[in-house]
C-alpha cells in the first residue's frame, strides 16, 4: 500500500455532486457544437432516415423554419449537406450560383444572419456516380476535382457561407481553395478543413442520409484507419497550406489522433462524432443497454478532453432540448 494512504484520499473531491462539478477538469457547452444537416430539394415534407433515429432530411422549404427553431434551441452553428436531384459526373449544380449549395447558405443567412454557416464542400451528393470527385475510369482525378472545388467553395461564399469545409480528401485542396476564395475577394471567408478524414466503416448510415450513389470505396484518397503518424502529416499539411481550423473525423474511435493533432497544432481543432457513432448510441438505448443521456454527454465529453475545441455532432439538438 502506498505510503501516501490514508494522507491522501482522492475520493475526497467526489463526495458530493457540488464537490464533483467544482473539480471537473473538462466541460463543453452549445457554444462548442456544431449541428449537421441534411437538405433536400423537391420534397415537401420531412424524410425520417431510419439508420439515424431523430434524424430527417429537411425539405428545402422547410429550411428557413428549422434554422429559426435550431437558433431559438441555442444552435449557434450548423453545417449543409444538400441531397441533390441534379447529379452529373462532375457534381456541376454545386457551383451553380442557382444551385442547392447557394441557396442553402443563402437561406440559413437571410433567416438568422448570426448563425454560423458551414457548407460541407465536397461532390458525393451531386455526382451521378457517388465518388467525391472527377472520376477518369475508376480513379478519381484529383487535380481535375480541385479545380471544382474552388469553384463550389466561391459559390458558397458568394450566398454567405462563413465557412467552407473540404471534405473531399484531395490533395492540395485547402490550398486551392484559398487561391479561389481570395482570387475573387473573399479574404475572410474561413476554411475548417476535414483535414484528417479516415476511411471509416462508421459513416454507413450517412450513405442513407445524404442519398450517395456510391459503388466501391474511398480507400485511395481517404486515410487508412490504422495509421496513425500519417494522420498528423494530413492535419499539418492543411494547415501549411492555409487552413483556418483543422478536423478528425470520426471522433469516438480516434482520440488518439485528435490528441496528437492537438499538441502538433496550434489551429481550433473540430472533431466530428459521425453517423455510425450517433447510431450506435441511438440503437443501444433504444435496445436498453445503456443510458443515452450519459453516454452522449461521456462521448461528447471525451472528445472534448481529447483536445477538440469543436465538436459535429447530430446529438446537438438534443443537448439544447435537454441541457448538459
């Protein structure tokens, strides 16, 4: 037994609720979620997405109204994603200044000018054949893609998007996005880049959600999950080429990485807590096995002592509606 006991007694801080909270090392609050959602056009109501219990596809709209009833809640940040019925081979709707992208941004804008806006800037959703790019065979062209994302990235900044959110996993892609924005004068618009985006099988219920075609994989430009000194070089390389803030996703499975990008990296880091790990939760309370009021606050929590200082999470209405 240690010399130091019964001198000292670490049970003493935990002896009461008061006590608890008052030597709580990490707290996160509505200020550090950010909520992601799914737009769709053409409908007329609301879309129920079965492998993600609570969430639904929002009727273009009905965009307005939710982004009213998000900023009442105390919803302070959202992301877009928009499922398309304009798909091409190259995802072209997305830099229509007509298209879903803009009038996405355009609407959670006009309706409440301080939330902030975060457009998902990638093709998964707007291509006919599901990859996040130029497909040249198989292969998705990388330098082709970049291109176009610097062509969506200013349509978005165009309708108000505070944020544009490269989640294409190309190469250079923060770079040639910052060449577009402040090449046609949007020197503040902010990049978060998903700069560290592995090849996850958690993003399974998101296929549903945002109605991607995809056949095949993304395994030869997402990270391979067991890597883990690459997955610094992905983070730092984005921040070399001018990221505003930095992202891990997932989250759950890989605060490790968002530990070690944590003390390579001065940037406000984001993690996003994805499809599969809301669905896990969701399904294992539903089930009974466990309390999904603490094991959202643990996970959301978890991620937080990691080292996120941002958070993506679906549950993010459900911390306003319930409280922490």
């Amino acid at each position: 037994m240690s010399q130091l006991f019964p001198t000292t007694r670490l049970r003493r801080l935990r002896r009461n609720e008061s006590l608890r909270g008052l030597f709580q090392e990490t707290e996160f609050s509505l200020n550090d979620l950010v909520l992601p959602i799914f737009v769709e056009e053409g409908i007329d109501d609301f879309v129920p997405i079965t492998s993600m219990p609570g969430v639904m596809r929002i009727p273009e709209k009905k965009l307005a109204s939710e982004i009213e009833r998000y900023a009442r809640a105390g919803i302070k940040s959202v992301m877009t994603f928009g499922v398309s019925h304009h798909l091409d081979a190259e995802g072209s709707d997305t830099w229509n200044e007509q298209g879903l992208v803009a009038r996405m941004a355009r609407i959670c804008k006009d309706t409440v000018p301080e939330m902030v806006v975060m457009s998902d800037t990638c093709f998964c959703e707007y291509t006919s054949h599901g990859h996040c790019g130029v497909l040249h065979g198989d292969a998705v062209d990388n330098d082709a893609t970049l291109r176009n994302l610097g062509r969506q990235a200013v349509i978005a900044a165009q309708a108000g998007a505070d944020f544009i959110s490269p989640s294409a996993a190309m190469d250079g892609q923060v770079q040639a996005i910052r060449s577009a924005l402040d090449a046609a004068g949007f020197l503040d618009t902010s990049i978060m880049a998903y700069s560290t985006k592995f090849a996850s099988a958690l993003y399974g219920p998101f296929r549903e959600a945002g109605g991607t075609a995809l056949k095949g994989d993304r395994k030869a430009y997402q990270m391979n999950p067991m890597n883990r000194r690459e997955a610094v070089r992905e983070s730092l390389l984005d921040e070399q080429e001018g990221a505003d803030a930095l992202m891990v996703k997932p989250a759950g499975a890989y605060l490790d990485i968002i530990r070690d990008i944590r003390e390579a990296s001065r940037l406000p880091l984001a993690a996003y807590q994805v499809s599969g790990e809301y669905a896990m939760i969701k399904f294992g309370a539903q089930a009974g096995a466990v309390d999904e009021h603490r094991v959202v606050r643990e996970s959301l929590g978890a991620i937080k002592r990691a080292g996120a200082d941002i958070i993506l999470t679906y549950f993010a209405m459900d911390i306003a509606r319930d409280g922490i």
